[in-house]
C-alpha cells in the first residue's frame, strides 16, 4: 500500500480547505493511504476530517516553551523536533506533499527526502544545495506566482489539485458530521422553522457567522445589526447567529441581543458542531474563512464578505452559486501583516453595506432572478463552474485577471477558450510590456552568448538582465513569464561563469518562447478597436 | 529512581508513631507526625486539592516514608485519568523505608522518585525533563523541604549558564544561512530556526 503524508503548517482554515484536495485524492487513489502532519494547535480541526489514517503534529507551543526558558538544555527543544520528524521519516511514505508551502514545511519535506531519496515529492523541496525543486509546472505556480500576484489569477483549490494531479470531487460532504451533533441540530432547527411557520410558508435559516479569527475580516457592528434587521423584516428569512465558544464572541452575540430583546437565536459551535449546525441551514453569510470552508465542504450556499488579507479569487469560496463581496477599493485584498494604512481606517468594513449583503443573499438562495452588485461599493464575484476544465470560476472577475489566467492555462498547455477578452487599453499596455521584456531578453541573450565565449560578464547583461526583474513588480499578464524566469535565474548555483552562462541561455530562450505565446494569446483576446 | 552520585546519608531513625505508622527522624527532624502520620497525609493532599486538581502532573519535593505520597496519588487518579507524581529527594535510603502499597505502585510507574546529587545532573535527565515539560505543580513536603532547604532551594532556582542560548542560537542562525548543506540534519537545523522564528507564517518562501 503506498503511504501518502501531506504536511500542512498552516491554521484552521487552510486545515479545512485540505479536505478537497484529500477527498479528491481519496477517489482517485482508493488504496492509498493519507495522513497529516499539523501544527499541535491546529490539531483539533482535523478531527472531522474524513479518510486520514494518522495524525502527526508539531507541538510549536511546547518547542518555543522549552526553547525560551532557561531551565531546560539547549539541545532539548531541537531533540524533541527532531524525534517528531523521524516518527514521520520512520513510517515509510513514498510521497509527501508540501501543501503549506511555508519555509518549515520546504525544509522538512528536504530533510525526509534527504534521508529518502525514493520518496516522491508534490510541490517544492530543497536540494543540498538550496535550489528549489518543483515536482510540476503547477508547483512553480504555486510557490513563484500565487503569493505574489495581488489578485491571484489561480483558486489555491485548483492549483493543489493540477499540482497532485487529481481531478475535482464536486457536491459530496466532505467532512464527517458527528451524529450526536446532526440529530441535536437537526432537531432544533425543524424546532425553529415549525414555530416560525406560518399559514404553509416555509422560513430559511440563515446563518451569520459574527466574527472572524482576524478583526481585519470582521464586518462592521452595524452592518451585522442591520443586516439582522433586514433578514428579521423579511416573514421568509431567520437569522441564527454564529459564535465561536468564547468569551469575547459571547459577548458580542449578547450586545446584538440585547438590542432585539433577546428574541435572536445564537448558536456557539466548535469546529465539529458548527459541520452539523451548517448542514441544517439555508445558507450562511461569513466574513470568517474556517466557516466559509465548512460550508463549502458541507454544501451549505455561502454568502462572503472578503475583506482583509485573502483574496477572493485565490482563497474565496468554492461552492458553485456563492456570491462573494469584496470591497471596491485598491488597497483590496491588503497586507495581513501591515497596519490599515488608508484613512479612514478599514473603510472597506463600510463599503460592503448590509443592503449588499442581504441582496447577495436574496440571489443566493433565489429569492431574487438577478443581483447586479452592490450600491454601498463593494464588487461581488458570483461561483460557477466550468465544466470543461473541472474548476469554479469567478464571474465578475476582471478581464486582467483572466487574461493572467489563460496565460498560465497556456504555458501549462491547457486549452481555454472562455476566458472573455482584454479591453483595447489594457491590450496596448500588456504589448508595450511584452515588447520591452522582449527588447532586454533579446538583449541578454546576445550578451550571454559572448559571456560563455570569454567566460567574462558584462555590464550590458547585468543591465538588461535587471530591466527584465523589474518586469515581475508590475501587474501585467508579462510579469508572470519573468517571475518564472526569476524563479530559474535564483535556482542558479554554478560557480563557473561559463556553466552560469549556459543555464541562464536556456532560461532566457524559455523566457522568449513565454513572450511569444504570451503575444499570440494577446493578439487572441483582444477586443478589436471599434471601427467609425 | 533515578540518581547516579552517592550522598553522605545522615543515620536515619526509623520511629514508630501512635497509630502505629513509621516515621523516619533525620538530623533530630521527624518527618511525618507523630500521632497519625496517614491523617496529616490526608491533610497535605487537601491542602493541595486545587494544585492537583489543576495540573495532572504533580512534582512532590520530599519523599519521607510516603504516606503524603499514596494520598495525593489518591487524590491525583480521582481528578485525571493519567496522573503523574514525581517525587525529588536527596536521601536514596529513604525507598527502602516505604510501604509495600507504594514498593508496588514505584514498580508499576505509577510514580517516579529522583534522587540527585544537584541540580545540573536532574535538568540534564531526559526522563526529569520530561516531567517538566507537562508543566507540573511543584508542591513541598514542609518536614522534608525544612531539612534540605539549601538543595531545593538550588533546584528551584537553577538556570543554564546564560551564555548557552545565544552560542546556540548563534550557530543555529550560521547553518541556516549556510548552502550547500552537508548532511540531513542540515536541513533539519535550517528548519528548527524556521520554527524558532515562527517564519513558517510567512505563507510561501520564495516570492
């Protein structure tokens, strides 16, 4: 039997959005095994997980613990990691996915591949000598393109799955729902509804996810308390309001009771209940990125508010029909780690209103033929799915992105052809780009040339070979061709100039074979200018 | 037990109490009441209720003759279903003293007894460490902590030399900047310092 570990380092959230890629796997690969290895803290999200055969974990808490008081040895703290690690390396897996892609996932995944020549690895590791080993194209995208694109032309959900290799498993529960919890939520939901009931009309649940695990995506107090005003006027809807069991959201649920007379329901759910509670609601608006997967896993229809730091389009909801509400504002998605540098500060709480939200709802759950947007500022992306290519789309995303999109779906030889068009503007500005990454590629080519002559660089290469780096800053369907060239020229460790010379020729002839697709497909989806 | 240096032992005298319990006398110190030494040890696990309910693992500092022993292993194995008691104590002829109850429950690791000779050679004890590392409530037996007030008080307050963490961390940081590696446990180095400096919540590592 062939022993798979995906290692993922990342928080709840991302724990959960696994769940996909291992279903997907699972169908594909039924006499494989799966296990994980997770961060101590974020063990607990995987208990709901379906089809894992072991857990491992890395108590990051106790390792900083011991590592940071001074009554322990030195060595205790990288002794105990390092018994983690080789339990893992001892069980035998002939394949690893680096799935959080994070340094201390790159640099385990080396370490067991090290010791283990033999073990196939999905995504990148490290050789000895520091060159990063992508397993496919895919992972390339994914470790060079994804993190530094703004608006990420890629879903991380169908990066990870072209990466594995894997085909999509649609509309099945993907998480197991404890029956304990699905017959006690089931139970007081048909409790609600009947009571609600009245003269044969039939009343949906909604649920309000109140908070996130990070204030930057929370919505605004007054947003959710009109919000539940709106869903409260209307005899169809009820509001159920999600909390975490915490003191602080306790609270907080309580401010919004207090305000309806404690007439409000509110559900406190840890990450097994609120699977059960999801799966007996109607639909659930959230700014909160543990629930939204939850919902996705559960099939329960998702209105989301994404503010803050995951961008919509790489990390938004999946489930076909969901409608998520970004704010229409530059600065969208922002920096999860620099303050709100515009002011007022977290205008973008505001700018999705709770007539957007509810109007999105109202469409979600068809009680509205058509939502065009939002009035208040904030740009919704409606989930579909593209049932040639077996991935969702963001309708509403912008034509630059999915002009990014179906330049990458080219280089990795994927036909497209619903992609839509590049207004005439934006096509003018991609060539002129296109032209200058060409000039200075033709350039350094000439000049690499020489170099592996004389074995001497020049100061022409350097130039030109720098005029081509800047190209990766800019937000242009080019800057991938040159952030993958980058991704190469850094991948470089000769330290014969001759042999450096050699390799970056072939860097730049793939980074001119890129240009020219890149300008075949622009000259494709160009919308012709209009003729008088 | 564990203890690898030999102690000068004091002659213990091994009393009889009213109730008919031993009670060992070191020094001119009893180490249990004379009256009812299974009583007062009710009263040390009481006393101590809320350490034990608190913490599943208990460091005990002061063996005696163990009567305060078996009742807060009692106690312990009433409020968590694994309790640890760990038991420091210098003097290693005191075991033989103890019961047969407790003989049985030492052999059958239901409690640990550590008999050092300083605090270097406990905090350099793998199995000790462990102990520590489930952050266990330090609870001292008074007669026992009264007799031996300067070795505890050395226990209590041990530190590693200041200079180790910095020596290595520094070298930490030398092989996690360093390429090519040289062996496997390179890499595993480089990811120890990732961990350390919690760079792991970087998201992806080559931008």
């Amino acid at each position: 039997m062939s022993k798979t570990l995906l290692i993922n380092l990342k928080r709840f959230g991302d724990i959960y959005a696994s769940a996909h890629l291992i279903t997907s796997m699972q169908k594909a690969m039924p006499s494989e095994q799966f296990s994980l290895l997770v961060f101590d803290e974020s063990k607990k999200a995987t208990t709901n997980l379906k089809g894992i055969s072991h857990i491992y974990s890395i108590d990051r808490q106790k390792l900083l613990r011991v590592s940071s008081q001074p009554i322990y040895p030195t060595a205790l703290a990288l002794e105990l990691f390092k018994e983690t690690i080789d339990t893992i390396l001892s069980q035998g897996f002939n394949k690893v996915i680096n799935y959080s892609n994070d340094l201390l996932s790159t640099l385990i995944t080396s370490y067991l591949k090290d010791k283990n020549p033999a073990i196939q690895v999905i995504g990148i590791y490290q050789d000895k000598e520091g060159r990063v080993i992508p397993s496919n194209f895919w992972a390339t995208v994914f470790n060079d393109l994804l993190p530094s694109i703004e608006q990420s032309p890629i879903h991380f959900n169908e990066c990870y799955h072209r990466m594995v290799g894997v085909p999509f498993v649609h509309d099945e529960i993907k998480v197991s729902i404890k029956e304990s919890y699905n017959t006690q939520a089931r139970n007081y939901f048909s409790q609600i509804r009947s009571t609600l009931q009245a003269d044969e009309m039939t009343v949906q649940l909604i649920g309000i996810q109140l908070k996130s695990s990070d204030p930057k995506k929370d919505f605004s107090k007054e947003t959710v308390m009109q919000l539940i005003e709106k869903i409260l006027d209307n005899p169809h809807l009820y509001p159920i309001l999600l909390i975490a069991p915490f003191d602080n959201e306790r609270e907080y649920a309580e401010y919004f009771n207090k305000m309806f007379n404690q007439s409000l329901v509110v559900v406190e759910a840890d990450f097994e209940a609120l699977s059960a509670t999801l799966t007996h609601l109607d639909a659930v608006i959230t700014p909160d990125t543990v629930t939204k997967h939850l919902a996705n896993l559960t099939s329960t229809p998702v209105v989301e508010i994404s503010l803050g730091s995951a961008p919509a389009a790489r990390q938004g909801s999946i489930g076909v029909g969901d409608i998520i509400l970004t704010p229409h504002i530059p600065c969208y998605p922002c920096s999860a780690k620099k303050d709100c540098r515009i002011t007022p500060r977290h205008v973008c709480h505001k700018l999705v209103t709770a007539s957007d939200i509810y109007q999105a709802l109202l469409f979600r759950i068809g009680h509205r033929d058509q939502f065009e947007g939002g009035t208040g500022g904030s740009h919704p992306l409606y989930v579909t799915y593209n049932s040639t290519l077996g991935y969702h789309e963001l309708k509403g995303t912008d034509p630059k992105t999915l002009f990014a999109k179906s330049f990458i779906y080219k280089l990795a030889g994927i036909t497209s052809d619903y992609l839509g068009t590049l207004p005439h503007k934006t096509a003018e500005d991609e060539r002129d780009t296109i032209a200058n990454a060409m000039r200075c590629t033709q350039v350094a080519l000439k000049e690499v040339s020489s170099i592996a002559i004389t074995g001497k660089p020049t100061q022409l290469f350097a130039k030109s070979l720098q005029e081509i780096m800047s190209i990766c800053d800019q937000n242009s369907a080019t800057a991938i061709a040159t952030k993958i060239a980058r991704a190469k020229i850094e991948n470089m460790r000769s330290q014969n100039i001759v042999q450096n010379a050699k390799d970056a020729e072939t860097i730049l002839l793939e980074l001119r074979n890129n240009l020219h697709l890149l300008s075949e497909l622009l000259l494709q989806r160009t919308v012709p200018r209009a003729t008088l | 037990m564990v203890g690898t240096e030999q102690r000068k032992t004091p002659r213990i005298e091994l009393l009889t109490s009213k109730s008919g319990t031993s009670v060992p006398r070191i020094s001119g110190v009893y180490l249990h009441s004379m009256l009812d030494p299974k009583k007062e040890a009710e009263e040390f696990a009481q006393r101590n209720l809320n350490a034990i309910k608190e913490s599943s693992s208990v460091v005990i500092l002061g063996l005696g003759c163990g009567h305060h022993i078996l009742e807060t292993l009692k106690v312990g194995q009433r409020f968590h279903r694994k309790f640890s008691l760990t038991v420091i104590e210098p003097y290693t002829e005191l075991i033989s003293y103890l019961s047969n109850d407790l003989r049985t429950l030492l052999r059958e690791d239901l409690f640990s007894i550590f008999c050092p000779a300083n605090p270097v050679e406990l905090f350099s004890n793998r199995a000790f460490l462990e102990v520590l590392l489930n952050s266990p409530k330090v609870i001292p037996h008074r007669p026992s902590f009264d007799l031996h007030r300067d070795y505890f008080n050395r226990f209590l307050a041990y530190r590693i030399p200041e200079n180790e963490w910095p020596v290595f961390k520094e070298n930490l940081e030398q092989v996690f900047n360093t390429w090519p590696v040289k062996t496997s446990n390179d890499f595993l180095l480089k990811a120890f310092h990732a961990l350390l400096n919690e760079e792991s919540e970087t998201g992806a590592i080559y931008e």
